[in-house]
C-alpha cells in the first residue's frame, strides 16, 4: 500500500487504537470457578481512532490514523489491520515501555455488552505527538475515546483544535467515560474548540445530570460547541446546532451486538460532513453506517462500503423531525 501523502488526506483520526477480544453471545456470565461455552472468540481491530478510520476508508475516505501501541503483537496487529483496510498508519508511535491497548468484550444474548479495558500505551499520547502540519492538510479532525487520554486533556487538545479550527479543519470529538470525575472540567476549554460533539446518551447523563438528551445537548451547546448530537441507541439521536433541533428514528436491521456502533455513527457522520451534506443528511450518514455496525458483534466487520450505504438509504428512508 502507498500511504496518503499530507495533503490527500480528508480526515485525520486520533486517539485510542485497542485490540477487541470478543466472544459470541453467551447466554449468561458464568459463576465463579464455572465455564461458559460460546462458539467464537475473535480477535478484532477496536478503539475509536481505529474503528472511525477503518470505516471511513470503507467509504473511500482518504484517512489517518495518530496514536500509540505497543512494540509487541497487538500492536503489530492493529497497525496490520489498519494498513490493509487502506488507512494511513504513519502516524501511529510504537512504544517500547509500554503494552498496547486491550478491551475483553463480554456479550450476553439481550444485555448490554461489558467491558474490561486496559488503557496501555493510550494513556501516552500527547499533544506534541500530533504533527500539526498533518492536522492543517486535513478537512476534518477526529478525535475520539477522549477522557482515556490524560495528556491530552484540557488545553493540550484546546489548543489543538483552536490551531485545526484556525486553518479552516472541521473539528470533531467523541468520548469514553471511564468512571466518575470532574468530566466538565476536561471538556469545557475542548468544547469550545469543538465544531461536532458526539456523546452518547448514557455519558452525557453522568456529564450533565440529566436524562433527557434535548436537555444535554443543549448544555452542551451552551458550553461553545457547534453541533451536538446525542446518540440514544435504539431510539435514535438527537441534535442540537444553532437553532436548529432535530430527532432521528434508527433504521431497521438485525441486531448482533453494539460493539463500534457509536464510531460507526460518527464515522457516516464525518463522512456526510465531506461531501457537504446539511445537518439532516450527516444524520442519516450516521445512523446508516452505525446500523449497519450492529449486525456483527466486532466494531468494523460489518459496516456498510458507500454503496452499500448509499443504496440502504435509498431503500429506507429514515424519519427525522424538528423539535
């Protein structure tokens, strides 16, 4: 593969590159000392900065990746995966003192999916290690699992985003709550530099202190960013932008498991945002490529290519009204 030189890239994605261990659905979590069968365990690419890259060049999105792994199989692994989807992988920094990132994905049939992660070599980017003349040659910047990057919270990536939002890039930035925390303080400066947050329901309850997604995303709004959009699983998202208020339904598919569905969301997103679609049409991108993620239970094996994604849409509209 030859890799994108700077200027042929249209999105820049950064941040946690993980090695998903998964298993098929079990029918229950077994007790202490027992064994619980299942048919598969796979190993597969995962991690925002991954996910997003891997389905955006399924789209056809010249696309880079910046974070860092280990010196060791799992890292040699993502960066591999990476590179045989067509993804530019220069960027990513092999550390020698520490392990690459892990995340076991525990899938129960109609559960909510688990997780046990290992943050690794993640907890060591920072904002030095973004080459600035890469993010300045991009359209959009993608940074996605912020919260499980402790170097670059704050100003580090205020800063950056100012700097992206200075050379006309489109900043874009998702999250991963690892627990509670004083997240408000993190995110406020980053907000402000934010063209399009894209928290899910659940963390911008703990964020916000309230449930209803109209509410968070307006919050949000109020703290700077441009676009806010609230993903609410199987009922849809929500956005806020301007004065603009809209509520997406979901499209109708099989669903295997939730594993990438929000980078996938993010992914058909960004995507919509390259090809200059309006505030409506990034929201069926999004939600098209996040339904296409569910159908299988790692984050990028099944999402859509763009004609596939292009021909769904077609074949099923989706219902978005104003609020």
């Amino acid at each position: 593969m030859q890799p994108a030189s700077p200027d042929q890239l249209e999105c820049l994605s950064v941040g946690i590159l993980v090695a998903d261990h998964l298993c098929d659905p079990i029918e229950q979590v077994p007790p202490a000392g027992g064994v619980v069968l299942c048919e598969r365990l796979p190993l597969s690419i995962g991690g925002c900065a991954s996910n997003v890259a891997v389905d955006l060049a399924r789209l056809g999105v010249r696309v880079g990746v910046v974070g860092c792994v280990g010196r060791d199989y799992f890292g040699r692994f993502i960066l591999d995966t990476l590179a045989s989807a067509q993804v530019d992988v220069r960027d990513i920094k092999q550390l020698d003192d520490a392990e690459t990132s892990g995340t076991l994905i525990i899938n129960v049939r109609g559960e909510d999916r688990r997780f046990i992660h290992a943050p690794g070599a993640n907890a060591r980017l920072r904002a030095e290690d973004i080459p600035l003349e890469r993010v300045r040659a991009a359209k959009v910047l993608y940074v996605g699992g912020y919260l499980l990057m402790p170097a670059l919270e704050g100003e580090p990536l205020a800063s950056l985003f100012r700097q992206a939002r200075a050379a006309g890039v489109k900043t874009v930035l998702d999250i991963v709550m690892p627990g509670p925390g004083d997240n408000w303080g993190k995110l406020e400066k980053v907000l402000a530099e934010t063209d399009v947050f894209l928290p899910n329901h659940d963390e911008a309850a703990v964020i916000t202190g309230t449930a209803d997604p109209l509410a968070q995303a307006e919050c949000f709004a109020r703290a700077g960013a441009g676009a806010v959009v609230i993903t609410c699983g199987a009922e849809g998202s929500v956005v806020v932008a301007g004065k603009q208020r809209l509520r997406a339904q979901v499209y109708p598919v099989e669903y295997r498991g939730g594993t990438g569905a929000g980078d996938a969301f993010d992914a058909g997103f960004i995507a919509g945002l390259l090809q200059g679609e309006d505030l409506a049409g990034c929201l069926r991108w999004g939600s098209a490529i996040g339904a296409s993620c569910v159908r299988s239970i790692s984050a990028t094996d099944s999402v859509f290519t763009r004609a596939e994604a292009e021909q769904f849409m077609r074949d099923h509209p989706l219902a978005i009204e104003a609020i």
